[in-house]
C-alpha cells in the first residue's frame, strides 16, 4: 500500500510540473538549446543559396544557436527521402526537414504520428489569414496544420530558348497539337525539341503530369487522385498515348542526367524546350540569363489556365532534439521577411498572399497572377496528389512506359495503384 501511495504521489507531482515546464519554455525569449538540424535536398544553383538566406537571418537572430544545414543531393529529393526515412523510423529524426505539402506531409508522417501539429505558429502571429485556404487545407490533418510553407512552385511550366525560336522564327507552342507540329520542324532543323532527364526517377512524372492535365482537365485530372477518374480509362489511356508520342522528340540521353541538366541544354541551345517546376528559374538567376531574354516560359501546351501546385513546407518532428529552435525556424520561414528573402532566390513565389510585390521579378510577378487565377491542381511528381508510396510506384510505372512503350501494361499498373491508395 505504502508503495501505490508513492507512486500516485509521484505521478501528482509529475502534473503538477509538467504544465509549468510548458509555461517556462512558452516564456523564453532567447533559444535555450544548443543546435538546429535542417535536412534539404537544396543543392542545385539557386535553391542552395536561397536556403542559405534564410539561415544567415536565423543565425543573426540566434547567433548562438549551431544551425546544421544537412543536405541530401539528388533533384527532388529522391534520395533525401531515403535518408529521411530511415532517421524517423529509427527515433534519430532531424530538428526539422523540407518535406512537401499535401500527402507528401500528412499521408507519410501525419497520419502515422511523426508530427507534432505547428498550429499555433501561424496563430500566435495572426498569420492564419495570409495564406491561401487551399494551402492551408493540404498542409492540416484532422483541424490541425502541421507543416509551414515557404513558397509555392509551379510545375506545369515550359521552358524555351528565346533564340532558338525567334531564329528559326517559331512561336512557343500553346496547345499539344502546336508541340508536335514545332517538335517536327525543330527536329529537321538537327535541333532537339525537348530536353527530358530521368536519372532521378520522377522526371518522366513530372512530364506526364501536365500532359494528364492537358487531356483531362482539371475536375477529372484531380479525380485520378480521389478514384473519380480511371487510370484505365479512355482518356486516360489517351493521355499515356499523347505521353509516348512526345518521347519522339526527347534526347537519347535521357535516362542519364538530372532536370538540371535538361535546362541547361535548353540554356545552351542544344534543346529548344524543357517542362520542369519554376526551380529552373532559380538556376538560370544563378547562372546569369535574363528572363524574358535568354530564355522564356509558357505554361506547359494544353494546361493554359492551370497551375499543377506544389509547396516546400517545413515541420517539426514529435521527437525533434531542439523543439524550440525548430519553432524558430518555423516562425521566420512564416514571415514575410523570411519568404521575401527565401523566394526570389529559389524561383518560387510566397506562400504568403501579403508578398512585397517589388522583390519578384517579371517571371516570378507572372506566376504569382496566375496563382491568384487559374485553377489549382497538385502535383504527382512532387508529393502533393500522393503519398510518398503511392508516388515511388508511380515514377516505377512510368520510368516502364518509357522503356517498353507499353500503353495496356501501364494502364493496367496504374489503375491498380489506385485501387490500393486513392481516397
């Protein structure tokens, strides 16, 4: 008896403690830890001087505060991926980690408790309102948000050569039909058309997304994630078809380089066109072209209107070794400083709907309007549409299509992924 009475007395004072440590950390002002963890895979031109932006203001904020900026090389975060799961999984995660939006957050790490919920970051600073509700809805699970977005990158863009084109007096094409009578004329001219990577697995994806979207629509392009809208189906099948017909008019090496390197072919004139997300943006700042002179942009042909949306968040895992320098961080990646001086350096625009307008040059300006008008779709390739599992078989299915041409086997693979994910 004597013992049980020790032990109810214990757990006593454990609740009594336990809110006023709460108190005592909520009441700091100043970081009481000692480091600061962040895993990216921002390596490329452009997106790795952005996030170092972003931490010279924290470590002038927090000058004693050692901030470890871990990143994983490999475009798209294939391979950080890898890495980030085997640290979570095995209780080592870092203090925090770029991680998409949508079910790349909440379908991975939400719903299996790796999280803790951030709510109150974008509460506390009466925030909520300055972002969009659709960016709001795909980083919350169950009425809370657990992820803070830094930007919002664009994946159904076309990038092109403004010389290629106006020397060979062609217009950018606008619709699939206009693609395939300039790829024709670019290919007899020895030029090659489109520059497409694959070395990273989800580059074909990230193609195959915007054509889905050009046959589909946007009501039925969203329903291949929800199950409205069969893999297998005719238009669906249609699109795969449309997809196959573009590799005509790819470079042999495809399957061996990066997305970066297919834009830097389109920079140095050896492709006239390459479909990539807005990062590209950010890489051809950071090696001196001039939008809107040495290279323009389009919406990828037959998605006019649309925006395949993607969003780089940040959250704070339930077993981070430095909550309250993960806090911090969270906070200035929510602030308009931290995303005025984050964004224009990555070639993404703010998550924020407040942005200083007069940071933004005129490609980034452009993808801001269009955000504000089109209709909004998420992204495959980028974790948005579908949970990391569901979108690793993906890539699988369609690294296949490219290789064996087959339309009935991918159908087939694809509807039935869907079977087993959607919802």
């Amino acid at each position: 008896m004597n013992t049980r009475r020790l032990v109810l007395f214990v757990a006593m004072v454990l609740l009594l403690l336990v809110p006023m440590a709460a108190q005592a950390r909520g009441a700091a002002e100043e970081p009481t830890e000692e480091g600061l963890e962040i895993v990216t895979w921002w390596t490329a031109g452009g997106e790795a001087e952005a996030l170092a932006a972003l931490i010279d203001i924290y470590r002038e904020r927090y000058p004693d505060v050692e901030v470890m900026n871990s990143t994983v090389a490999g475009g798209g975060g294939s391979q950080a991926r890898g890495v980030l799961a085997s640290r979570m999984v095995g209780g080592r995660p870092p203090d925090t980690f770029q991680v998409h939006g949508g079910a790349g957050i909440i379908g991975t790490w939400v719903v299996d408790d790796f999280m803790a919920p951030v709510t109150h970051i974008l509460e506390d600073n009466d925030w909520l309102d300055v972002f969009p509700e659709d960016v709001i809805d795909i980083i919350s699970y169950e009425g809370e948000i657990y992820s803070i977005p830094v930007n919002i990158h664009r994946s159904n863009v076309m990038w092109y050569n403004t010389a290629v084109f106006e020397d060979n007096n062609l217009a950018p094409p606008q619709t699939l039909d206009d693609f395939f009578s300039v790829a024709q004329e670019l290919q007899q001219l020895g030029i090659t058309p489109l520059a497409l990577a694959g070395t990273d697995g989800w580059e074909p994806t990230h193609l195959l997304e915007s054509v889905l979207l050009a046959e589909l629509g946007a009501e039925a392009y969203r329903g291949l994630w929800d199950g409205r809208t069969a893999w297998d189906g005719t238009q669906t099948r249609e699109a795969l078809a449309t997809f196959i017909a573009m590799l005509d008019y790819i470079n042999p090496d495809q399957s061996a380089i990066t997305n970066i390197d297919a834009a830097e072919y389109v920079a140095e004139g050896e492709a006239a066109m390459t479909v990539m997300g807005d990062w590209v943006h950010g890489f051809y700042l950071a090696i001196g072209l001039t939008p809107g002179e040495d290279y323009g942009w389009a919406p990828t042909p037959g998605t006019g209107g649309n925006f395949i949306m993607l969003t780089d968040t940040f959250g704070l895992p339930i077993d981070a070794p430095n909550p309250g320098n993960v806090e911090r961080w969270l906070t200035l990646v929510a602030s308009r400083e931290g995303q005025d001086t984050f964004n224009p350096i990555k070639g993404s625009i703010s998550a924020r709907t407040d942005a200083d307008r007069d940071k933004y040059d005129v490609y980034l300006l452009s993808a801001m309007d269009d955000f504000a008008r089109d209709s909004i779709v998420p992204s495959v390739a980028h974790g948005a549409a579908a949970e990391v599992g569901w979108m690793s078989r993906i890539n699988d299915a369609v690294t296949f299509l490219v290789e064996d041409k087959d339309i009935d086997a991918a159908a087939a693979e694809l509807q039935s992924l869907a079977d087993q994910y959607a919802r």
